[in-house]
C-alpha cells in the first residue's frame, strides 16, 4: 500500500512540475477572467448585473483566500469520508461478533 502511494505521489509532483518546467513564463488566469474577455469581445455593450462586494487588496491576498476555500473543502470532504468508513468498519465489528 505504501508502494502504491508513493507512485501516486511522484505522479502528482510529476504532473505538477511538468506544465512549468514546458511553459514557466505563461500567465495562469482563472476562469473567470476568460469568461469576461470572451463576453466582452462577443457583446462589446454587455455590463455585469453584479459587482464584487470587497475586493482583496492584493494578488497574493487572493490566491491565500483562494488556497484556503480548497483546504476547508478539502478537509470537510476528506472528515466526511473518514467519519463514514469508521462508522461503516465499526458496525461490521459489532456485527461479526
């Protein structure tokens, strides 16, 4: 098991590095930006029905704000799962016995 996670880890790294190492001097926007510039070349007279309640004072302030939205989800999902296959092991214990 160990063998196999460490392969998956080294792929993921492996994953990671190569798009950087191929194209380190591209910009990597979100989705959101595209989305915009494609709307706005197709309707040049389009206007947002809404605008940013707070914008973050920087780049960096954003992407932390960003990073820490995924580690919260990232870990309510990865508590949820665990929470289920402990309560799902603990019930075929009780069962077997």
């Amino acid at each position: 098991m160990l063998k196999k996670n460490m392969l998956l880890l080294v792929l993921i790294i492996f994953l990671m590095i190569v798009p950087l190492i191929f194209n380190g001097n591209a910009e990597y926007g979100g989705a959101d930006g595209e989305a915009e510039e494609l709307i706005t070349a197709l309707n040049q007279s389009y206007e947002p029905w809404f605008s940013s309640i707070w914008e973050p004072p920087s780049g960096e302030i954003e992407s932390l704000l960003f990073v820490l939205q995924g580690a919260i989800g990232a870990g309510f999902i990865g508590y949820f799962i665990g929470y289920m296959r402990g309560r799902n092991r603990g019930g075929n214990a009780e069962i077997q016995k």
